[in-house]
C-alpha cells in the first residue's frame, strides 16, 4: 500500500508542477511583482526539473564530441 501511495505522489508531483509554476508566473505578473521572481521561478524550474539537467550533459556532450576542422 505505500508503494502505491508512493507513485500517487510522484504523479501528482509531476503532473502539477508545471501547471503550479505556470500559476506563480501568472500570478506575479498580474500583481505587477518585480521581474526577479519571475526569474527565480524559472531557475526553480531549471533546477528543480530534472530532465533540464538531461538535456544540458547532452548538449554538453555533443558539443565537446564535435570536430574541429
């Protein structure tokens, strides 16, 4: 039974956190915050999500592996 709580919260998490940091960026910009926290929720975003960290080792990786000629 914790097995399955445990995947009930790990769809939760990832099907709400998008939608959740969509919110906060609408939210800010409707009550005229300043553009800093909008930048931090997108460096949330970047740190937080892990398939952000995938994508970087890989660009990362091609770019290192190309040839110079």
């Amino acid at each position: 039974m914790r097995r399955l709580w445990l995947v009930f919260w790990r769809m939760g998490v990832a099907y709400l956190f998008y939608p959740v940091m969509i919110g906060l960026m609408v939210y800010i910009t409707i009550h005229g915050y300043h553009w800093v926290f909008g930048v931090g929720i997108i460096a949330a975003i970047l740190i937080l999500d892990p398939m952000w960290g995938r994508i970087a080792s890989n660009a990362i990786r091609m770019w290192r592996g190309r040839k110079r000629g």
